[in-house]
C-alpha cells in the first residue's frame, strides 16, 4: 500500500522500501518514525500520533514550514 496514512491505520505489519531494497519492517509504529521517514526520503517526514492508540498519521507539509521546524 503507498498510502502511509492508509497503512498506519490497517497493517500489523509494514515493509518500507528504497530503491528496492527493504528499509524497515516492523509494527506501523516502528517504521512510520521522523527518522526513518527522514532517511527513506530524504527529507524531513513530520509524523503525529492519534491518542490514545498512537497509531502514526502524516499531514502534507508546506516545505517552508517543513524547513522552519528544522533550524
């Protein structure tokens, strides 16, 4: 599934890719990280949580504030 919201919500386990290659897998909790995002991406990935289950959620970004949250 590309959709990292979607997949937050209804896997138990997720497999995220990069060129190919596995990046990580684990709980949506564990892969759905700011760093691991971060690395995968190559760019700041900001993630929440929703209380009280702390399932990750991502929300589109502008890049200047992306780029504010960063220095």
């Amino acid at each position: 599934m590309h959709d990292l919201n979607l997949t937050a919500m209804f896997a138990d386990q997720v497999v995220l890719m990069e060129a190919g290659r596995v990046a990580a897998t684990g709980t949506p909790a564990e892969v759905l990280t700011d760093e691991t995002l971060a690395r995968t991406y190559g760019c700041p990935v900001p993630v929440n949580t929703t209380p009280p289950a702390q399932i990750p959620f991502l929300l589109p970004q502008a890049r200047s504030t992306i780029e504010a949250r960063t220095s």
